[in-house]
C-alpha cells in the first residue's frame, strides 16, 4: 500500500516546504506533491524539468454579452455573490456586467435571463505538471490568479500522485499542503496516512495548531506534531507538546532557531543537503516518522 | 479608507502588520480579521466584553412528498450538490455553494432552505478599535460566505484595517475586494519574492492600488527590492529583522511595545497611508 504523509501547520510560514523538502530528501525513493496550489512554493528548492504539463478546467464562468442584454436586472437580482454590477449603458437603459472575481459559476443569472444574453464558458483555472527533480518526481501545480476551486486541483495532484507512484512502483508520497483549516486543506488531507502539523512557538502557532489537530481528529487521521524554532520560546514548546499529546497526536522531535534555514533557501537547496545544525534535528524528526 | 494587509506566503507578518498598525490610530477603527480558518488578532489585543453571533448559510431541504424526481434541479446545479439517484432528490450540503437555484427551479416547490451554521463571527472592543473576527467550524470547506459576512459590517464612516489570509485564492480574493488600498507583506526570501509576485498578479487582476512592506530585511538579499522596483511598486517600509520582535510575538505581545524602533517604523508606514489616503480622495474628486 501507498504511504501518503502530509505537512500541514494550520499558521502560515512555520516552515511546511522547507520541512517537506528535506524529509523528501531523506526519504529517497519518493514522490513529492505540492498541494499549496495557490502559493506553490516547492518546485524554488528543487527545479523541475516538465514531463507533462495539463490546463485545469473547472466550473464555468458567466459573461453577459452587452448586446443582446436589455438591462432587465433579473441577473442582479437573483445574483447572491455580489457578482452582478450595474452601470448607466449608452441607450439610456441599463448595462449589467459580471465581475470574474466574484462570480462562483452557479449559472442562475444565465437560466434565468430573458434574452439568454449570458455566456457560460468553461472556466480554465491553471495547470498542473508532473515533473523530473534532482531527488525524484514531483507533481505539483498553478492556481490560476484570483481562480476558485482550489480543492478540486488539490484532488487533482493527489491523484497523479499516486498514479504515479503506482506506476513506478513508489510506496511513499509526501505531500506539502496548504495553510489553514479550509478547502484546499480538506483536499490535501482527506484519505492521507498521517499529518504532520509543523508549528512554532508561538501564541498564533498554538492557537493555530489547536484548530489543525481539530481537523485531524474530524477527519480520523492520524497526526504527528513537530515545534520549529522550539528555542524562541521552550516554555510555549512545551505547553505545545503537552496539549498536542493530551489531544492524540505523537510528539516527533524539535528544529532548533538556526539561520541556517534560510541560507539554505537562498541556495536553493532542501536544509538536510547542507551543513547546518537545523538539518540534525530534522534528520532525528525523520527517523521518527519513517 | 479600506486598507486590506494580504500576503502570498504565510507567516510573513501580516497579523503583525495590521494589529500594530491598528494600535497606532487614535480616531475609531474597526480591525477585521478575514483570516478566519486561522484567526489570530485577538491574541494581541486585550479584550473585554465578546459579543457572538452564529453564522449560517442556506442549504436546501427536499419535501419528499413533494417531489417528483424531475431533475429540474441536479440539471441546473454547476457543483453536483443536489442529484436524483432514484424517485427524490438528494442534497450533499458540503458542495452546496447556496446558490438558490434548486429551489427557484423545482416546479413542484419541493425545496425549501434551512439555514446551516457555518461558524460565528466576533465582536469586541479595545480603546478606540472595534475587533470584527470570522472564525469557520472546524471542517467546514466554504469559507468565503463567512468572509463576506464579516465584510459586510463594515462600517464606512470609520477607518477600517482588514487581516486577509494567505495566498491568492477565493478567500484571499474576498477579502481584499473593495479595498482602497492593499498592502502586501513579504519577507526578502525566494519564497517570499515567488509569491509576492503571484498576489501582485492576484491584486493587478482586480484593479487594485496597493504597496509593499518587507519584513525581515537582512536574513535574505535585495532580490524582493529589485522586482518591486522593476515592477514600478511602492515599497512602503523595510523592517529590519530582530529577534526581539519575534519573541514579543510568541507571547501575543504588541511588538510596537516591545521594541521601540519596530514603533517607530509602523508610525512611517502610517504617515504614508494616510498621505495615500489623502491622494486617493483627491484623485476620487478630479
């Protein structure tokens, strides 16, 4: 069976990529998803050579057509996105527009129009590839700007994923997922092995981490805990670990406050491929989860 | 004005940003924090009374003696929320974008709404700010209906500063649509610079004024400095990195406290907002 592991963190900017990478590098044999769609950041540590490269289509968009609307406002008046904006057209009537930001494709406005002035085309909200890395595969992806579903694309990398690793025989997949609680981390999560939730501490790591653990425990997963830059704060480290293990998550190791990091980003390089003590604790982390 | 603090990347002092900034107005200002998977203001601010109001959407309930399987709604619905897999209709409320479609359809009226609870929204005070916080149950995945609930108690006759959230989808959209100005907060990192510029793209695309703050100047290079002036972009501030600001921000302490020159660096970034501002009401007037 396929071993799926997850970095999540709930709080942004705790260090899920930078975590993700080097646990990749440890592992070896390994398929890499980056499952941050919208800030997809992976692929800056280990630059990927394209082996396929696929649109994303999803949901439709509406756009009225401003000759053939009549200014009737049926649009705006069923419209319960905000999307539908008046204007003063130059007939003296009425003009409706669609603002593409807020439209959610739901095609009321375009059902329900007298005129059938709205086109409904299908909506293109990015691409996603699978990729060569100097360290193995790597499926990963571009939310289009301002786009929606970035749940659906999120699935979509998942399942190349393990397509992928079927395919070429690979029993594990470590993902990078997205910040926060919501769609795209449901996506990234859903199904997985286990979750590591990596966190700092701080009082917004701990708030933070609180709801990620949440998650988990909605979604029956088992979830492993890691504090990074634990040194910033020990005691808030430890109140961290204590409520994590109260809630049924496994305690994995510490990562030390080491500017190392980001030396080793500005190389482009994972942190376990350069002489840093940082890379130490990561590496005692990984002996923990593998 | 609306001023919306936005970010690609997590973590990069958004929340920092807003709430400093906030402490430093002396008229009424209400402080939104649209970062409502991960809310994180009020761990800043010592708050007294809390005020909670239930949010929900609408979700629609099929009348099975009422319905005749007509597929009147599952053909209009974009997001397979409602199907006929036999004689009646069936609801998945998770993908349920509450459109209200399926209801206005059904030639039967078999479909009515019944509001579901999504989260709830936050009300408090503190001195002269008013703290509007969203905060979604927990696996709940439509986040922006709560995020426009919190935007719609803004109020416009007072100054209003919102915490988006990260990156550059939907609810980072929400968030910043309507804004007077953006500002966006990045740290002088690749990852920093590659999603600066994908929420400067995300900002462009809505028609949207905006700056730049950099944090941390000192742990990466002048890559961040040279796109932005490139790109012909306002860099609104450069804070120096400083361990002491990052401790006071793990014990939820107001960094502009804590440290004396982080003060005296959000109070610039204040004057040239409401220069901005100022530029902004006359360009309004011409």
């Amino acid at each position: 069976m396929i071993r799926e592991l997850v970095i999540i963190s709930g709080k942004g900017g705790t260090g899920k990529t930078s975590l993700t990478a080097s646990l990749a590098v440890l592992a070896g044999r390994v398929i890499m998803a980056d499952c941050d769609v919208d800030a997809a950041d992976l692929h800056l540590l280990f630059p990927p050579r394209n082996r396929e490269k696929q649109p994303f289509y999803s949901g439709h968009e509406a756009i009225i057509r401003p000759a053939d609307c009549i200014g009737c406002g049926l649009c705006l008046a069923y419209c319960r996105f905000d999307a539908v904006q008046m204007r003063g057209g130059a007939t003296g009537h009425a003009l409706f527009t669609i603002d593409p930001a807020a439209c959610e494709g739901c095609g009321l406005c375009v059902h329900f129009c007298p005129t059938g002035a709205i086109d409904f085309p299908e909506r293109l909200c990015g691409e996603w590839m699978i990729s060569d890395t100097r360290i193995g595969p790597m499926v990963h992806a571009r939310l289009g700007v301002a786009a929606e579903n970035s749940g659906k694309l999120v699935s979509l990398v998942r399942k190349q994923a393990r397509e992928l690793a079927e395919k070429e025989g690979i029993g594990l997949i470590i993902t990078d997922g997205p910040p926060g609680i919501g769609c795209p981390v449901i996506a990234s999560v859903t199904g997985a092995s286990q979750v590591l939730a990596v966190t700092e501490p701080t009082l917004s790591g701990e708030h933070d981490l609180g709801r990620v653990l949440g998650l988990a425990r909605h979604f029956d997963l088992p979830a492993a805990v890691c504090v990074n830059k634990w040194d910033l704060n020990p005691e808030m480290t430890e109140r961290i670990e204590s409520k994590a293990r109260l809630s049924g998550a496994q305690i994995v190791g510490r990562i030390r406050y080491d500017s190392g990091v980001t030396r080793a980003m500005m190389q482009e390089k994972s942190i376990v491929e350069t002489d840093t003590p940082a890379a130490d604790d990561i590496r005692a982390v990984w002996e923990q989860l593998k | 004005m609306i001023i919306a603090i936005a970010s690609g990347k997590g973590g990069t002092g958004k929340t920092t940003v807003a709430v400093n900034l906030a402490q430093l107005y002396t008229g009424p200002l209400q402080l939104l924090d649209c970062d409502v998977e991960e809310p994180n203001l009020h761990l800043f601010l010592p708050t007294g009374e809390v005020d909670e109001e239930i949010i929900t959407v609408p979700i629609p309930v099929v009348d099975e003696n009422l319905c005749d399987g007509c597929r009147a709604c599952s053909d209009l619905c974009e997001f397979n929320a409602i199907i006929v897999p036999k004689k009646v209709a069936l609801v998945f409320p998770e993908m349920c974008h509450s459109c209200g479609g399926c209801m206005m359809v059904c030639p039967q009226k078999a479909i009515k709404e019944k509001e579901q609870r999504i989260g709830i929204i936050r009300r408090s005070r503190t001195g002269s700010i008013q703290l509007i916080q969203g905060l979604i149950d927990v696996g709940v995945t439509s986040v922006p209906p709560l995020i426009r609930a919190v935007k719609k108690r803004v109020d416009p006759a007072l100054s209003v500063l919102i915490d988006a959230p990260p990156g550059t989808s939907c609810p980072v959209v929400t968030s910043v649509r309507g804004a007077g100005y953006v500002i966006l907060v990045t740290e002088p990192t690749p990852f920093g610079l590659h999603d600066l510029a994908l929420a400067v793209e995300m900002v462009r695309s809505l028609g949207l004024a905006f700056g730049v703050v950099i944090n941390r100047v000192g742990i990466g290079d002048e890559r961040v400095q040279e796109y932005c002036r490139r790109e012909k972009i306002d860099i609104l501030l450069e804070i120096a990195d400083d361990r002491r600001i990052a401790e006071a921000y793990s014990r939820g302490q107001l960094a502009c406290e804590a440290v004396p020159e982080f003060r005296q660096s959000i109070s610039v970034l204040k004057e040239r907002l409401e220069k901005l501002a100022v530029l902004h009401a006359a360009g309004r007037r011409s």
